[in-house]
C-alpha cells in the first residue's frame, strides 16, 4: 500500500534477499512461518500467506496502546524466542505505534501515532495493555497530555480489531485491586459496545495473543469469543480440566505443606489454594518462557491471574470452590448400603411394644375383673 | 353357641368361596405387551466400557441434575443412583475378574412401575420410553416397590420432593430424546438407537465373538423384555452386576391378573353391593316383624 | 332377638390425666409432623430408597385399617347373618373403625412425599390407572371412610337433635336423622362390599413386589388370607375394644356376648390358618418356613400368635373367661400385625445392603396419631351415645 515504515525498531532482522542471500533466507522464513502457525493454532499453509503478503509488503498496521501497566505483557510477548515469533511478528505486522519498542519518543511519537492512524483507519489493529483509570475523568494517567481515557476512546474509534492484552486491559487487574484509587478498568467497560477481544492473565499467554493477531492479519477475522471477550480456543476450558496432576486430584492425592513428600511426587495442589477449578486458561497446555515452565508444573498453585473474580479477590492460598464436580477415581459398589439400624431407635422400639404387650397381657385381668354392681 | 359357631362356618366358607374363585379364575391369559414400533433404547456392551465415567458426568450436566458432594466437598460422588444421580458406573471385581456396569432406568416394555402407578405419573410415552409427570404424582413410592430394578429414586431430602430416574433426556435442550451418555462415551461402549436395530446389533456381536461375551443378551426377555439391552463379559454373570434373575414373565402381570379378575368391568363389586343390599333388606324385614310380635 | 340396650353417652369429665397424658403424646407429634412437613420425608424418617415404605404403610395404614375392620366383621354378624344379639356391639365398633379408618387417612397424607395432589386420585377419573391395586385400595379407603362416618352419624344426631352446641346443628340433626335412616341400608351394604374389597386389595398391592417379597408370603392368594384374617382381627378389636370399654367407663361387661364373638373368631382364625398351610404346601414353600433364617423365626412367630388363640378359646369355659378372652383377643391382633408387617416390611427385601429400622421420630408421629384416635374416642364416647350398657340408676 506504499505506505512509510516510521519510525525504525529496536530490532532489525534482515529481509529475505537481503545480505546474507535469497535462498536459504526464504527457506528459513518459511520454516519459522509454519512454527509459528503451529503454535498458534492455524493451519500450517498460512504460513505461505505470510510469507506471501510479507514479501508483497503488505502488512497490517498495528497501533499498540500502554495504560496502567507493568509491561509484563509486552515482555512475555517478546521473550517467544523458540521459534522467533516475536521477532516474526514484527516482520509480518507493521507495528506503527508502540511506546516500549519505539526509539523515538515525544511529538516524534506522537505523530507516528496520528499518521498511522489517519493511513489505516478502520484496518488497524488496536492492541491495549494496561488499565484505564477513570476516576476524576482519568487523570491518574496521561500521556502527551492527555488522559488514557481520551486516548483510547479516540484510537478505538478508527481501529479494525481491538485486542486487550493482559488482565489490566481485560478487566483492571493488579491496579484495580481494593480499594482501587484510580477507578482502574477493563479497555471492554470503558469501551462499551465494541467489540474488545480480551487475553487475560497475569502476563497473558503471548501465543493467545499472537493466535488473535495473526488470524486477523491473515483472515481478517476474529475468533470465537465468550462472553468475556476471551477466544475459546484459549479460554473455554479451565486449568482443572487439562491440568496434568488432575488424575492426583481424581485419586485424592493432595500436596497438604509446601516441601512434603507430596510436594516432592508432585500431587495435586488443590488444598495449597490452586484456583485451577476456576481459572480459564490454557497454561497447562501452552507454556510459558520457552522453556515449558507454568506456575503449577513448578510447583506452586495457580493463582487464577485470568479471573477477575479470583485474582486479587481470592487469597492465594485459600481453597476455591470446585464448581463443576466430577466422580472421583473409586467406583461404587454393585449392591451399595442403604438404610441402618439405629441403636436408640431398637431401645425405644423395644421398650414401648414390650410395655404395651405386657400391659396388654397384665390388663386382662384387671379387665376382667367385673365393675361394681348395684345389684 | 352353636347357631352361632354353624352360621359363621357358613359365612366364612361363603365369602371364602367367591374370593377364592375370584383369585382363581382371575389366572386368565393377559395380553402380552410389545415394544412400540418406534421404540428407542441403549445398548450397553461391559465388554467395550472402560470406566471412565464420563457418561456419569454428561448425564448430571444434561439434566442439570445437582451435585452429590463428598463430604470435603471436592467430588460428585453418588454411591449408587439417588435423588440426584440418573445414571452411574458401578464396579464389579472378583479376584482378577473385573466389570463395570452402567445402571439407568431400563425402559422395560411391561415395567412395573407404570402398572403401579394409581394416577399414571409414570408412563411409557413418547418412543415407549418410561417417563414421570410431576402433574400427577403424589410420592405414594408405590413405583420404587415395583420396580424389580431399584431404579425410581426419591429426592428424601426435599420437602418438595420428586421421583428421579433416567428419562432419556427427553427434555434435553435442542436434542431432545438423545440421551448424552451415548453421544459423549469415547468407546461407544453404550450406543443409542431404534430398539430393534440395537436388539438385532447385539445378536450380531453375540454370533461375531461368542467367546467374548455371556452368552445372553439382558433385557431380550428379562421381566417382559426391556429397550435398554446389556451384554456382560464372559465369565461375569449378569446376577453378579447386579440384575435380578427374573424370568420371562412380566413384572406386573401376577397383581394385575388378580385385578382385572375380580374387577373386570366392575361387575363383581357390583353383583356383591346387590346381594348385599338384598340380604340385609330381607333381615330388617324379619327384624321389625319381630319387633311387631306383642 | 333380644332387645336394643340402649346407648348413652358416658359422661364425666373429659380432661382425665390419662387424657393428659395422651395429649402430651399427640403434642410431641404435632410438632414431629411440622419438622416433617417443612424438612421432608428423609429428616424424620429412616425411609429410604430401597425401604420406601415403612411403618407408617406398615402399621398405620395397613394394620391401622385392619384394626378398623371391628365394625365391618360386626356388621357381617349382625345385619348379613342376622345375628341382632350383636347389635350393641355395633356403634363401638363402627366409631372404632372409623377413627381407624381416618387416622389411616391422615396417616397417608403424612407419608406420601407430594400430598398436594391427592385430592386429584378421587377426582381426575380419567387418570386413572385401573391396572393398579393400590388406586382401588385409595379409593375404597376413602369412600369407607365416609361410610363409616355416615353409619356412625345417627349417634351424633340423636344427641344434637335434643342439644346441640350450635342451633345450625340441630336443625341439619333433625332434617337429616330420618333421612340417613332411610339410606340406612344402602350405606350398610356399601360398608360391608368396600372393605372386602380393599382388604384384599391391600395384599395384592404386595404382590408387585415380585422377587422381593419373599416366599413365605407371595402368594397369589394374599388377597384371600388378608380378607380373612381382618374379619377374625375385626371380632378380635370388637372384644379387645369392648372389654376396655366397659371397663373403663364403669359398663357392664358382655362376657357372654364376647365369648360367642370369640367362638365366632375361632372359626374364621381356624379358615385362615388351613388356607395359609394348604397355600404354602401347594407352592412346595412349606420347606422355606424351616430354612429362610430370619425370615423362618418371623414366620412361626406370625404362627404362634395366631394358633395360640385357638388353643386358648378350644374349650367354652375358656371362652366365657373373661382374662382369656381378652388374652386370646390380643394374641389374635398381633399375629394379624405381624402377618400384615411381615408381608410389607420384614418379608419384603431389595436387596443386598440396604436395611431400615424406623427412626424416633418416625415413631413418634404414630404414636401422635394412635394418641388422637384414643382421645377423640374418648370424647365421642363420653358426649355421645355410642356405648350400651349403663350403670342402672338404684
């Protein structure tokens, strides 16, 4: 669409037919292509439309908005290394606005901002991380001058697809937690009537994110969404139902101190507080860090970082209610006991027919005998 | 004394007679029930079933039916079929020989149940499958008597209590009349179907791999026959799952043909209230007869 | 015939402390009966899904209508047989059985689960499943009950004919005294064709039970021995009730008239017992009365209770003694119980595992309602003239 590229990034990959030779750079692209469609959930011959629009230059814009945030979110997004997807999305999207990435900073940035989304209005992907305040209109947060309120309604507005990143963005999260100073809220509630695609968590999963974008680059569509906002392939179930040491809860195996035998063999950890049974995620299944590492497969209960209703709500190591419960691993019987006899029921029993029995038989003779009579 | 002793013999042996013939020629031939033409049932094979109970689970979410919790709260965990439980996988296991079973209601073709139900709260209905009208039912638990398979539970615990029992899924939203333990079973060990269709599938598993199972196909004429069919594995009777040895005569035929011997058409009841009535007349005639002799 | 000894209320004092005592009894039932009906069935009872039917089918329905059949086994003496030398024994008797009646009546609205509906077993006809023994035995009870009341009727007109506590009630005394008179006949028959019908029935009713109810008492002719053994229980509560009756309301005692009734009983008890062998015998489950465990004690139990009578009541002197009399009485009436618990309870076995045991206060609920058919005979006989027999004034 012969568009200007901006501002450059802190990160420069080089292009196919670059430097370093056609060839094998295609090939490479390719491969990583196809990783990276198989760790997102799309089929492997997106991968070629990627590379395809890559190539033709065509990519959509991205305008990436940070709020009331730690930047946790970006940070696990730029740590998928194995395959380089970050470094990927970056070459398959134009990321035109993205204040931790930028070098530039000030009107340079500001301007960025505008341009890209006077070029791309009504296509651009408008991705938000971090809360938005909204307490005395939102002054407890302003960039440029102005508030994040002002900010987000203004780039919503013009945005193709709206992606909140994180549990801040999706509902609040760590800045809305009691007594909430701010009014921190979720991009969907200030955003009402939009449609806002929400990827809790606490940082959220990149590779949910990374299924969002990508399908929308590619299909320009948005995948099945919950009530939430939450994509289902990511957020239909929760970590109870994948989670590898369910088998442990089944069977009633349960870690009952940090550090004991039950620890070491890695139960369940249900009655350490895991919130597991209430959380939808899919961290049991897609990892974090690169290196499979999720917070119960270390060790440590899930802490329901998704759940706006858990996390920061729900201590973290008290139990949570297991709402959908399901048989556990014993089997009952073919003929199952009904019905006992009681003790106190037998004496009573006992006592009262004995008594009256008795007195039946020892009131015939009183009975018997006749009443006086006038005669 | 004696008068009195005779008279007695006389009557007892006269009101003794009519009953007894009554009971006696009541014995008569009873129509022998069939299963409707579009009768649906379930076929359990206990050779394919794995225990996994995920048919326990579909069944409770089916027919939003409550949780039986454990006393940590952690599990649904019903000991048997109960107020709260339609449908369950019971365990067998003797020394190394080992069978699940599920149990539901059996959708019997002559169930017992419906014949003693005084209102007809529980029916066979739509596809003859055995169903409860909470319209109609008084909780007399006169069913949970009948049923010689313990399957009609009561809710005891309720002060609005109902008669609880696989219905299957009648009322299931947007798929009515398909029961979701069969659509959710991973190994198709309980199948649903026209009942004729699943009868003549479980002849044909039987003649496929006699060797793999007890050579009888439960439920073909157990009580009168029922649409839900089982076939146990070999060397694991059907007594041992837990099914009752009842032989081929329907559940309710012995009640219902003392009933309809005595009762058909009213007519005896009716003879009686004549004779009766025409006895005493003729006494109270007597009576004030006497009661004119100075 | 001899003639009517005339009925007159007992008089005195209603408030006795055995009254009291019995109200105390009936209190802790009522407040049983609002824990049962706001709880449910399973808070109060030790019913459960295997045991669905316990002491209160047991006892006070099935026995409670057995023990109510005095006025049906009395009106087939007095009004079939024409045996008028009965007569007195009639009003008590019908009084008897429709409090028992009655009480079996609420009994049942207490233990079904959905008592809401019942009204609708009577009225939607069209509903009606008439395969089921169990709708024929309602229905009868509840049209019996009825009878009865109306047989008993003119014992509360003829006293509100003269005085009445409320004007109305004379008025409707005095229209409907000759009236009822009139009917008189027709509700007779009616009150001996329904129990013979639903006493029966009360046996068949078991028979559904199949494999469950045991040997010793499925038989295709519980219908029969249950219809025989409530008219011998009928003559055996006319004694019992008769001779507490004149005992303690200072009567004179119809030794005599009890000791035919008893001879009577003998003959009906003598009946039962050869039809319950010969049955049992015909089936080949003689052999099950030696080796079913349990089920072979209750049974020679149920046997002994109801072959003692005989032996008591063989000779006529053991007859017009009035200690045996009552004696054999009582024998009678619990070897008819326990024939009656036997058949739906003790008999009665679903199977592996499961047990009941009636609990406290499922206990205690009887023991309310047998309490408030005590005191209301009590007051009905004390107001009103029902028992015959009246200390003669010097």
């Amino acid at each position: 669409m012969g568009k200007p590229r901006g501002i450059p990034y802190d990160r420069v990959r080089p292009r196919e037919g670059g430097e370093d030779g056609g060839g094998v750079q295609r090939r490479d692209f390719l491969k990583t292509c196809t990783l990276a469609a198989a760790s997102v959930g799309l089929p492997a011959w997106t991968a070629k439309v990627w590379a395809e629009n890559a190539a033709k230059g065509l990519k959509p814009s991205v305008i990436w908005l940070h709020f009331q945030e730690c930047t946790g979110c970006t940070e696990s997004l730029l740590r998928t290394s194995h395959p380089k997807v970050a470094e990927l999305i970056l070459d398959l999207v134009s990321l035109d606005y993205c204040e931790t990435l930028f070098a530039a900073a000030g009107y340079q940035a500001e301007e960025a901002l505008h341009a890209a989304m006077e070029q791309n209005a009504g296509k651009y992907i408008c991705v938000i991380e971090g809360s938005i305040p909204v307490k005395e209109n939102g002054i407890y947060c302003k960039i440029g001058g102005r508030t994040a309120l002002d900010i987000v309604n203004d780039v919503a507005s013009k945005a193709g697809a709206l992606i909140a990143i994180g549990a801040c963005a999706s509902w609040g999260g760590v800045a809305s937690a009691d007594p909430n100073p701010t009014g921190a809220t979720g991009a969907p509630e200030v955003l009402k009537g939009k449609t806002v695609v929400t990827i809790p968590g606490c940082p959220a999963n990149p590779y949910n994110f990374l299924g969002v974008a990508l399908q929308y680059a590619t299909f320009g569509t948005l995948p099945a969404l919950d009530e939430l906002g939450r994509p289902k392939f990511a957020y239909g179930r929760v970590i109870h139902e994948d989670c590898p040491r369910r088998p442990h809860f089944d069977a009633g195996r349960f870690v009952q101190q940090f550090g004991d035998e039950g620890h070491r063999l890695g139960y369940c950890l249900y009655k350490m507080g895991c919130k597991g049974p209430a959380t939808h995620a899919n961290c049991s299944l897609q990892r974090f860090g690169e290196v499979e590492a999720w917070p119960i497969g270390i060790g440590h209960p899930c802490v329901g970082c998704t759940e706006q209703s858990v996390l920061w709500k729900m201590p973290i190591h008290s139990t949570v209610e297991i709402t959908r419960p399901t048989p556990p691993d014993v089997y009952p019987e073919i003929h199952g006991k009904q019905g006992k006899v009681g003790a106190v029921a037998t004496g009573v029993a006992g006592l009262v027919g004995g008594a009256l029995i008795g007195a039946g038989l020892m009131a015939a003779k009183k009975v018997a005998a006749e009443p006086e009579k006038e005669k | 004394m004696t008068v009195d002793r005779r008279t007695a013999l006389k009557a007892m042996a006269g009101v003794g007679a009519a009953a007894a013939a009554g009971s006696a020629v009541s014995l008569e031939a009873r129509e022998k029930r069939v299963a409707p033409p579009d009768a649906l049932g379930m076929l359990y094979d206990a050779t394919r079933c794995i225990g996994c109970k995920a048919c326990v689970v579909a069944c409770k979410d089916a027919n939003n039916m409550p949780t039986d919790w454990d006393p940590q709260r952690l599990y649904d965990y019903p000991t048997d079929l109960n107020g709260k439980t339609k449908n369950i996988i019971k365990l067998y296991k003797e020394g190394e020989t080992v069978s699940y079973v599920k149990r539901q209601c059996m959708h019997c073709i002559d169930p017992g149940c419906v014949g003693a139900c005084m209102i007809g709260a529980l029916q066979k209905r739509d596809h003859g499958v055995v169903t409860w009208d909470g319209d109609r039912c008084i909780g007399c638990r006169y069913c949970q008597i009948a049923c010689p398979y313990e399957i009609p539970k009561f809710e005891w615990d309720k002060a609005v209590p109902k008669i609880v029992k696989c219905e299957l899924c009648k009322d299931r939203k947007d798929k009515p009349f398909n029961p979701a333990c069969c659509e959710v079973c991973p190994r198709q060990a309980v199948v649903f179907g026209k009942y004729s269709d699943l009868l003549e599938d479980a002849k044909r598993r039987l003649a496929d791999a006699p060797d793999l199972y007890e050579p009888k196909i439960f439920g073909e004429h157990d009580g009168g026959g029922t649409q839900v069919l089982y076939l146990s594995k070999a060397g694991v009777p059907f007594e041992a799952l837990g099914f009752p040895n009842l032989g081929e005569k329907p559940v309710p035929e012995t009640a219902q043909k003392i009933q309809h011997g005595v009762y058909q058409g009213f007519i005896t009841p009716a003879v009686l209230y004549v004779i009766l009535g025409a006895v005493i007349w003729r006494n109270r005639k007597g009576q004030s007869a006497e009661e004119a002799k100075p | 015939m001899s003639a009517h000894l005339e009925a007159t209320p007992v008089g005195g004092p209603i408030l006795t402390r055995p009254f009291k005592w019995l109200l105390a009894v009936f209190g802790v039932g009522v407040l049983l009966l609002a824990w049962r009906f706001l709880a449910g069935l399973g808070a109060t009872t030790a019913l459960n899904d295997g045991y669905a039917w316990g002491i209160w089918i047991a006892f006070d329905v099935v026995t409670g209508t057995a023990l109510g059949c005095g006025g049906y086994a009395v009106a087939i003496l007095v009004y079939i047989l024409n045996k008028g030398v009965y007569h007195p024994l009639v009003r008590p008797a019908i009084l008897t059985s429709a409090l028992g009646y009655s009480m079996a009546g609420f009994a049942i609205v207490v233990d079904v689960g959905r008592y809401w509906w019942i009204y609708r077993i009577p009225m939607r006809f069209w509903q009606w499943n008439l395969n089921s023994a169990l709708l024929e035995v309602a229905l009868c009870v509840m049209a019996y009950v009825i009878v009865l009341w109306l047989e008993l009727s003119p014992a509360f007109m003829e006293k509100w004919k003269v005085e009445a506590p409320l004007p109305i009630l004379k008025s409707l005394s005095t229209a409907l005294h000759p009236v009822i008179n009139k009917l008189m006949i027709f509700i007779v028959a009616l009150g001996l064709l329904l129990p013979t019908m639903h006493q029966s029935s009360l046996g068949t009713v078991m028979l559904l039970a199949g494999h469950k109810l045991h040997a010793l008492w499925n038989t295709p002719f519980i219908p029969l021995l249950f219809l025989i053994s409530v008219i011998a229980m009928g003559y055996a509560v006319v004694v019992l009730e008769g001779s507490l009756a004149s005992h303690f309301f200072k009567r004179e005692r119809e030794t005599e008239m009890l000791g035919r009734l008893s001879g009577v009983m003998v003959v009906v008890l003598s009946l039962y017992l050869v039809l319950r062998f010969a049955d049992l015998i015909w089936r080949g489950a003689l052999g099950a009365a030696f080796t079913s465990g349990w089920m072979s004690v209750f049974f020679w139990i149920e046997t002994a209770l109801s072959v003692a009578p005989l032996v008591m009541l063989a000779s006529k002197a053991g007859r017009l003694d009035p200690v045996v009399q009552f004696r054999a009485a009582l024998f009678m009436l619990l070897g008819g119980t326990l024939y009656r618990f036997n058949s739906y309870l003790i008999g009665f076995d679903p199977g592996e595992g499961i047990s009941y045991f009636p609990s406290v206060p499922e206990m205690f609920i009887t023991f309310g309602i047998v309490a408030l058919e005590i005191m209301l005979y009590i007051v009905i006989v004390k107001r009103f003239p029902i028992l015959a027999g009246a200390p003669k004034k010097a």
